[in-house]
C-alpha cells in the first residue's frame, strides 16, 4: 500500500499545510505534527530534490561564527546538529576538519587554540543522547610534522601546524530529509511529492482552499488549512506573490559543490583558503580569503562551496561547462598538488541560496541567517515564508515556526506515539544477518521491515544487482514506502547509486524495468526515465 495518496490527503482538513519537501519544509512538517498539530505536506518535485540536495555533507556547529562573535547562531547549530544526527544516527559519523595555521594573526596557533577552546564549551552538550560511535571529540591542535602527513606539499613558511575540530559527516543527506518526512507521517502527517500547489484563496470559512495538482495523473485536488508554511526554497517568492503583492525581489546565488573520483586527503576535511579576496562584511574578526573544504566522502572528495551571482529562474538553473572548469582551475591554484582535472568531476551539486543586495562582483555575500515572516496582505495573515539559506540551521527554524504557531493554535488531536520497529518474524541465519547490517546502514530501524519481506518470499533470487546492493525487496519498499515515483527519485534520493557518479547504465535499465513492473511503465517511458537520469551528469565527461 503506498503512502503517497491525493485522495486522502485532500479528504481532512489541517491545522498546517507545508508547501516544499527540503530541508526547511520537512522540518517544520515533523516538528509541527510531533507537536500534534494536523500537518500536510506537498513538494513539487521529489522530497529534497532541488536546493537541499546541494551540499558538503557537513552538518557543522558554527566554529566560524566565532568570528562573528554570534554565539546564538552557533548554538542554533549546535542543537540542530545534534538533533539531526539523534533523528539518523545511521546516516552520520564524526568528521575530522582540518584547518593549517600560519603566523599570528586569525590563523595563528594561540587564537585557534583560544578558539577551539571556546567552541567546545559553547558545545557542552554536542553529544547528548548520541550513541557512543558518533559522539564528536573535542578540538585540538597537531603539529607542523602532523599536519604536513596529513596535508602534504603545503606552503611550509611560517606554517605553525594545524587546527583539528569535529563536526557530523551526512553521509546521505537526501535521506536525512527524506527521514524527518517519514518521521512526521508516523506522527499523523500526510505527504505528497509530484504535488503542486497551483493557487489558494480564502474561504469564507475562514480556512484557506488550496488547490493542488498531482503531476502524473493531472488531477486537481482541494486542500482545506487554517495556516500555510511557504518552503518553497527559490520557488518561494512564486507562492509569496499569491498572497503579498508588495514581495521584494530576491537576489541569488548559485552555489556549487563538485564530486572529484579523486581522494585528496584520506583522514580530515581540510580547510584551505581560495587565492580570490573576499570581505565578510559582518564579521568582527576579519579574514580577506573564503574558505574551501575538501571533504573525503564514499572514496571521493567533494570540494566547495563555489558562489555566483545568477538571475537564472530556479525552472531552468544550469551548470555550465565553464563554471566547472573555473572551479577546477581554483582548487588547482590553491592546492597544486591535487592536479585535478576536468575528467576527475564525477558529480556536482547546485542550487540557489539568498543573496543580499550589498554583494559585489566577485564578492558574493549570501543573506547569514534563515528566516521567516507572516504575510501582511489582510486576507493572507496567515501564510508563514520561510526564506531558507543554511541546511544545517532548519530544525531551529521549524521550532521558532511551531513556537510561533502555539500562539496562534489550538491542539486538537493528541500528539499520535510512534510505533516501536517490528522485530523479524523468523530467527536470522548468517545470510539475513549480512543483508541487515547492509540495510540498517541504509534505513536504520526501517531495514527490519524490508528483511522482514525478504523472509517472507520463497524466490530464490532476492537481488536487482547484486554488485550494486540493490535488493528487489528494498526497490519494492522504495515505491510503496518511500514514495519513489521515478528512476531519478531512487538514483539521487533514495539510494544514492548516482551521487557519487554515473552508474552503469546496465544497471540503470534494470532498474528501471523493475519500476516499470510495478508502475505501468512501457518501454517509451522506461527510456525517457533512464535518459533523464543520464541529463543530471551534463555537462560532465563520462
């Protein structure tokens, strides 16, 4: 039975009714609905598919905003950190960053010290309620020899050694989403991706009527809410312009992240800084260079983050051939000794983050903080915009949201208690136990449910592809659980098989023949779906 159902989330009416399935929307959905409050959410493509997918990995606790002396913003990081890697402790591991010191100034020995030393006790509590593997260390400073085994060929001149911090490693970030989602339907949540909100208007009964159309049967459904949450990420001022005339003109910037096949550094995430100047307008502590990381992922490195201004439509974002190259060339000039090239890039990561009207040419400055606002307009009071601008920050963002919406509403239903994971119902022999180490890596508790359908079949022949880890039983629960409607839904978002490169293309015909099965595909459509995976890796040299 698939959970992804128009009818019946169009037949009840909501205390919340979430637009956009990123990080922002699928915060604020769980958070609300956890708090017992009738939500819904719908997305218009898949969950996480757009900007929330562009990222490092790195779910850090703010130790640069020291440099603002914004203690608030880095504990709003430290909590939402912590409460992702307690949501998913499967989908996290400690990450190592690593930072060469020089001189004595902001780099210096003496400041990281007296900064590590403040970001850990503004960090007390980083660890509560984590389990034991996936706690995160305190910092530290290496020497010069330690640094230089760790970050060879650097510029050895008044190198000092090395600041060591800790922050979490997302190792599948579109998952992580895609867990505060499955987390706030068994609360009582409703939600529906391929699902756009096309128009609204307030009702006489006084709730608003909010017309949604599914994107693959073309029907439209009405959704009746007392209050709406605009996450749309760059699609925001789309829905915002519905209901406030008067919505400024956003400004954007394209932010890229590339996937090089080539592992620069094996133990830390190193921070190295760009040879282009950059001022930081709000910082206290001023440095004149961005910083780049390197961060070692899945046998890869992701490198980033690279940031454009663009005045291209969130529809029709595009990553050019040279904006690649120009990327490459930077980290070439700040670290000779990567030699990367052209046909290292496996991958990249894109997507439109607020920009503030004050950024200059080649000085990009993204808006600081997240943030959200009612509508003035006097028949849309109750519309809430979220302007997002870090993945990392969400979670605090949905519970100012839910706080503010405890003013507004009262509870009427009782907060639902989540179901305890069902137990295998036949003892595991040495195959099973294998299976389900591969797929609590994967799903965590929910791994118990797919072996559990494995058990129950009498078909010798469990895999899709066995090289590639894919089981028939977890394709299966990807569609009907999941709500993977597409190939690329299951590539990018479910599986990560296409994250770190382009997957064989075998392997994506089988795939996609399996989907077919269960969802009416013909051959016309299994083609167009593998070629519209084959679309996301343009324009890379494969």
């Amino acid at each position: 039975m698939t959970i992804r159902d128009l009818k019946k989330l169009s037949s009840e009416v909501y205390d919340v009714l979430v637009v956009g399935g990123g990080a922002h929307g699928a915060t604020v959905a769980y958070h609300a609905a956890k708090a017992g409050y009738a939500t819904a959410l719908v997305e218009k493509g898949d969950f996480c598919g757009a900007t929330s997918a562009n990222s490092l990995k790195i779910l850090h606790g703010g130790l640069r905003y020291l440099q603002h002396l914004n203690i608030q913003r880095m504990r709003h990081s430290i909590t939402a950190r912590r409460e992702m890697m307690q949501l998913a402790p499967h989908l996290v591991q400690p990450l190592a960053c690593l930072m060469p010191l020089y001189g004595k100034g902001l780099r210096g020995k003496r400041v990281m010290q007296t900064a590590l030393f403040l970001n850990d006790c503004i960090g007390w509590d980083r660890n509560q309620g984590l389990p034991a593997e996936i706690r995160l260390p305190g910092g530290h400073i290496l020497s010069k020899n330690k640094c230089l085994e760790a970050v060879a060929d650097l510029e050895r001149k008044d190198l000092h050694g090395a600041a060591v911090w800790y922050d979490a490693l997302a190792i599948d970030t579109e998952r992580l989403i895609l867990e505060y989602i499955l987390e706030s339907i068994k609360y009582g949540a409703r939600a529906a991706n391929y699902s756009e909100a096309t128009a609204l208007e307030k009702g006489d009964d006084d709730f608003y009527h909010v017309t949604i159309r599914d994107l693959f049967s073309k029907e439209h459904y009405h959704v009746k809410t007392k209050y709406i949450v605009n996450a749309a990420g760059p699609w925001f001022e789309q829905l915002a312009r519905n209901t406030e005339k008067k919505i400024k003109n956003q400004k954007w910037a394209l932010a890229l992240n590339l996937v090089s096949k080539k592992k620069i550094f094996d133990e830390y995430a190193v921070a190295l800084e760009g040879i282009s100047k950059y001022a930081d307008k709000d910082a206290i502590i001023k440095r004149d260079k961005r910083l780049y990381f390197f961060v070692p992922w899945r046998g890869h490195t992701m490198i980033g983050t690279e940031y454009v201004a663009s005045n291209a439509s969130p529809d029709s974002l595009q990553v050019t051939r040279e904006m690649i190259q120009n990327m490459v060339d930077e980290v070439n000039s700040i670290y000779p000794s990567a030699a990367l090239q052209y046909k290292d890039i496996s991958f990249y990561h894109a997507g439109l983050l607020p920009m503030r009207d004050e950024s200059g040419e080649g000085n990009v400055q993204l808006e600081k903080n997240s943030s959200f606002f009612e509508q003035t307009a006097q028949n849309f009071s109750r519309v809430i915009t979220i302007k997002g601008v870090k993945y990392t920050t969400a979670p605090r963002i949905a519970h100012e949201i839910v706080r503010f919406l405890g003013g507004k509403l009262s509870l009427k239903q009782s907060i639902r208690k989540v179901p305890a994971a069902v137990k295998p119902s036949v003892p595991l022999n040495a195959d099973h136990k294998e299976l389900l180490h591969l797929l609590e890596n994967r799903y965590g508790p929910r791994a118990l449910h797919i072996l559990s359908s494995i058990q129950a079949e009498e078909d010798d022949s469990i895999w899709i592809d066995e090289a590639a880890g894919l089981l028939k039983a977890e394709l299966e629960y990807l569609i009907n659980e999941e709500m993977a409607c597409r190939l690329a839904d299951v590539i990018f978002r479910r599986t990560g098989l296409g994250t770190a490169g382009c997957p064989d293309r075998n392997l994506l015909k089988k795939i996609a023949e399996c989907m077919g099965e269960d969802l009416g595909w013909d051959t016309t459509r299994i083609g167009q779906e593998i070629k519209n995976v084959m679309h996301r890796y343009l324009p890379l040299d494969l």
